[in-house]
C-alpha cells in the first residue's frame, strides 16, 4: 500500500450534493485504500459522516470533524485533533475553494471578492499555520493545495482567480521556508472537472441543464474531449502524498486533459 502507516489530514472531505463525486471525498477514499488514516474534516459534518462510511464499508480507517476552515480556533483544532486520534499528520489535503457570485472587476461585488479571498487563501494559510509545527517536529510531510487552471488561464472570474494564483503563490513559500525540515509542499491545477461543484453549482447559477453544461466543458477539453473526474485528483494528491514524489516541491500540477496548454 503506498501509503502504509501515514495519517492523512482531508480537508473538504465531505462534497456538494450530485450525481458525481467531489474531489476531497475522492481523494479520502483513495488515501484510506493505500492504508492511510485519514481524518476527514468538513464544515457539513454529514457529509464527512456519508465520506466516513464509504471508507468503513471498504475496511478503511477514518473519523470525522466539524470544522470551518475561515474560523482559527478550528484550525487549530484540525491539528490537535489528528494528534490526539492517529498520534502525527503526514499529510494535508487543502481542499475547500468557493467562487459563487464571483464576475468581472467592474460588477465584483468587494464583499464577495472577502469572501472568496477568505475562504480560498487564508483558509490553506490558517491549516498550514498549525500543522506546519507538528510536521517540522516530524521532519516529514506533505501539503498538497487543491488550486485551479484558472490561476494560469484566461478567466473572466476576477476574485476566483486571483485566489487561486495567491494559493500557488502562498504554497511555493511554503514549499521553500520547509525543505530544510523535510516537508514538501505542491499544488494541484484541476482543469475542467466533472464534479458537483462544478456541473450542478455552475448549472445552478447560470440556468442551463447539467447536461447541457458537460456539453459545452467537455467541448473546451483537447484530451479526448471529456472533462476530469474527481479521481483523477485524487490519483495526482496520491502520487504527492506518497513517498513516490519525494524529490518533488514547489510544484504547480495541471490536472486538466491539456487545457492549460492551448495556445490561440
């Protein structure tokens, strides 16, 4: 198993209600079936509990906890929870990001740009903040930062991102102030992904059927003219948070049939 006797920290485990799986869920599946512990953290405890038993029902090893990723008390919390049940952290999965209501700089509603900063920036930064310690302790880990192609390509989403550019940003730091202490840090790009965030949020909002939409993002994908799933994710966070990749950080990993690299 390649991730035999290692803890892993999933934040976001839970997902969007849909017809398809979310990347964090997936991720946390794929860890506890490499032999991983994973604690599984999300602000939708239900959720986490729904993610927690599909682990359970494949003979994995998981538990849960409510925690809201903008609120450092419960930032803190995530470390001395995963302490105080599995004994260290190898691995941290920065999962959540929000982009609803986001638009272009001159309609961007100032609070929406708050919230999407707080969530998608600040809230990586605030895991890290306490998870960094312990790991150092250690001498070992990885952070693999769940970011976006957006970050690299033309967008018409100002705030979404701008955060995702700051998330690349902010882990190439992190990658660079660690080394000396052994823990690595990466970022994974996810192109246009078939998630429930993805297909029924973005449907939601914009007022055209599911169907409709993976349609029209399957059409913008060159790799076989089909979007991602959630698991091709979860196989690149898998190939960081083994010791596989153990030469490797400060990277960004586009995930995304060749989206980013289309050029004109």
């Amino acid at each position: 198993m390649r991730l035999a006797d290692k803890v892993a920290v999933v934040v976001g485990a839970g997902q969007t209600p849909g017809e398809t799986m979310g990347n964090g869920r997936a991720a946390a599946i794929l860890f506890a079936r490499e032999g991983a512990k994973v604690l599984l953290v999300d602000r939708d405890l239900e959720s986490a509990l729904e993610t927690e038993a599909m682990i359970r029902k494949e003979g994995g090893e998981s538990s849960s906890l409510k925690a809201d990723i903008v609120k450092e008390h419960d930032c803190q919390t995530i470390a001395q929870t995963a302490i105080e049940r599995y004994g260290r952290i190898d691995v941290l999965q920065n999962n959540v990001g929000i982009g609803g209501g986001d638009a272009g700089p001159t309609k961007l509603d100032p609070d929406v740009w708050d919230k999407i900063m707080e969530v998608n920036v600040k809230g990586a930064f605030m895991t890290c903040k306490y998870v960094l310690p312990i790991m150092r302790e250690q001498g070992a880990g990885s952070i693999i930062n769940i970011s976006s192609v957006a970050a690299q390509c033309s967008v018409g989403i100002v705030a979404y991102k701008s955060s995702k550019a700051a998330l690349n940003a902010f882990t190439h730091s992190v990658a660079l102030g660690n080394a000396k202490f052994g823990i690595r840090a990466n970022v994974i790009m996810p192109g246009l992904m078939d998630t429930p965030m993805a297909i029924e949020g973005i449907s939601t909002a914009r007022g055209v059927s599911a169907n409709e939409l993976r349609e029209q993002r399957n059409a913008l994908v060159p790799l076989r003219g089909k979007m991602g799933t959630a698991w091709d994710i979860a196989y690149a966070s898998l190939f960081l948070a083994s010791d596989e990749s153990s030469f490797i950080t400060g990277i960004e990993l586009p995930v995304d049939g060749g989206q980013r690299a289309r050029i004109g």
